[in-house]
C-alpha cells in the first residue's frame, strides 16, 4: 500500500509523507519527507499557480544535522518566496523518522543514508519531470550532502550549507590521531557509549524557554545531545577524510557560517551570538575542499545554525543567499 501525504506537525501548510525503506537489526526503517504549501496556493505546486522568483521551477531538499529534526518553518516560507517548492527530510532514526527501541542517529557508514536520499527524490518527483535540484544541508546533514553530491555528480545543481561539519573539532591532526582508535572501537565495541561532550549551552542559546527563539520537541532535539558510539564518529571522520582528500560536488556551492567560534566549558554570553559547536575558521578552510566554485560567506552574530540566530543575524543569511542565487541558481 502507497503511503499517504499527512499534515504535519508544523501545522497548516506543511505535510509528511513516511519512506519505507527496509529494516535493520533494530526493526523498520523509514525516513520522512515534509513538504510546505504557501498559503496562497490552492493546491501543490505546480499545478496551483507558477511560482515566481530566482529559482522558480526548482525543487529545494534541507537535511538537518545531529540530534536534530526539521522544525523551522521560516527556512520553508523563505526558499517558497524565491520561487522553489521546498521539501525537508528528516533522516532515518532522527526526528519523525525516530521508531522505539531505535538508537537515534545511529549510522555506520554515511553512504547508507544514499537510500533515505533517493527515496525522498523519488517522491518529490511523483506525477511530473525532475526539476533542477538544490540540496541544503545543516551541520552533520552538510557532511553528508556534500558526500552524496560527490558520489553523484550532476544530480543537484546547486549546493548551500549551513555551517557543514567538514572537520573534526581538534582539527586535521587530531582527527588523524584519533581516527585508528575509534576505527578499533568500531570493531570491538561498536555501541559503547562515549562521553557526553555537548553542555547544553547550544541548547540554551535555541530554545525560547531558556532565552532563545525556538519552540520545538526536545525529544527529538535533546538539550545534550543524543549519546554517540565509536561506530557512529568512525563514520564520521571517515567522512571528514574523504573531504580533507579534496571532492567535487558538482556544483556551485554556497557556504554559510557565523563570523566568530565560542567553545567554552562555561556558559558565557556570547555563545547566543556565535557558533558554540564547531571551529569555524577550519571549516571555512575545509570548505575551498569541496570543488572549483565554492563561496564562503561569513554572518556576524550567527549561531551554528544561522538560520536559528537571533533576526538579524538570520535576516543577513538569507540575504546572502538571495545575492548567491542571483549568480548561481539554475537556470
């Protein structure tokens, strides 16, 4: 049986559809596509009315990053305004894709997640042609983007990251170090639960109850952080290697990131106007890895997740967007 476009929980507008796509030892596996409807439109793109803007005729997919979900409707209604239908995936074991007994996040290999890809391709494509596709990916969901552009040249035509995970936080060299261990505990204790690093203090500067903006389910955005495992962070830094070596995405390619890094082990103001999760002077560097047209455009007063900054810090990020399409959106 064909499973059934839903509304979401994001309310009027949105809607989900689940992906089957198989099973592994902890059970069934699925993603979920959410799509947006601007209000205006009596039915779903295109058939409601021709969508105008820079991007018009294309489809947008967001990926998150981790311990994370879609639960942004500014991102949705901002890539609607340029013209684009926009879709947001929510991974196998994040989100609304998360099924009891599952590990959340657990992954390992990044490729795997070239199934949650294409099943989401699939459906955006149902009853009409592909249209040109421009992939946005978040942290973890950026590492994983930029991986599957490589891997498939030509698919997506255009590439826009919010602050990408393309390096590990001690750097190349400590990733270098640290990489035959957990490479070792892959093998031997795969599952074994490693130490919980994250704070809280990102959470702090997010969630509208502790000073933030955002109002959003902390089951399925925990404030630290789902637990990690030597399997799951082995994926990873193999996955920062295969950047650190140099790919191509294919295409054009926009990265955002905030203008300064606070990575304290105390809470301290300024982490409400930076990035408190990632060095973003090494993935500034990282990203002139990821193929001959990349743009790195660097927004004062951003969180890690720039689109979740305070106004304006969001308002200059998606002006940036805005100015990178006038050059690069497909045509």
């Amino acid at each position: 049986m064909t499973a059934a476009w839903r509304p979401d929980v994001l309310g009027p507008g949105f809607e989900q559809l689940t992906l089957p796509l198989g099973s592994d030892d902890e059970g069934e596996l699925v993603a979920t596509l959410v799509r947006y409807t601007p209000p205006a439109a009596s039915g779903w793109w295109p058939f409601a009315r021709t969508p105008r803007g820079p991007v018009a005729g294309c489809d947008v997919l967001s990926v998150h990053g981790w311990s994370d979900y879609f639960f942004n409707p500014e991102l949705a209604r901002f890539w609607a305004a340029q013209g684009a239908r926009f879709f947001a995936l929510d991974l196998r074991k994040y989100g609304r894709s998360l099924r009891p007994g599952q590990t959340p996040g657990l992954i390992t290999d990044l490729a795997d997640y070239d199934v949650d890809l294409d099943a989401a391709l699939t459906a955006m494509r149902a009853g009409g042609p592909a249209r040109p596709l421009i992939l946005m990916g978040h942290s973890t969901g950026g590492l994983t983007l930029s991986l599957w552009a490589d891997r498939h040249r030509g698919r997506a035509r255009a590439l826009v990251l919010n602050s990408p995970w393309l390096e590990f936080q001690l750097s190349r060299v400590g990733r270098e170090a640290l990489a035959p261990v957990f490479a070792l505990g892959a093998r031997v204790h795969p599952l074994a639960p490693l130490p919980n690093v994250d704070l809280g203090f990102y959470t702090r500067a997010v969630a509208k109850e502790q000073g933030g903006e955002w109002e959003y389910d902390h089951r399925w955005r925990p404030d630290r952080g789902f637990a990690t495992s030597p399997v799951w962070l082995n994926a990873i830094l193999a996955g920062h290697a295969r950047v650190a070596a140099g790919i191509d995405v294919g295409s054009p390619a926009l990265t955002l990131l905030s203008a300064r890094s606070s990575i304290l082990t105390r809470w301290d103001e300024s982490m409400r106007t930076s990035d408190s999760v990632l060095v973003v002077d090494e993935i500034a560097e990282r990203a002139l890895k990821l193929g001959p047209e990349v743009t790195v455009s660097r927004i004062d007063g951003a969180l890690h997740d720039v689109t979740l900054s305070r106004e304006p810090a969001r308002a200059a990020a998606y002006a940036s967007i805005s100015r990178w399409l006038r050059g690069y959106a497909p045509r």
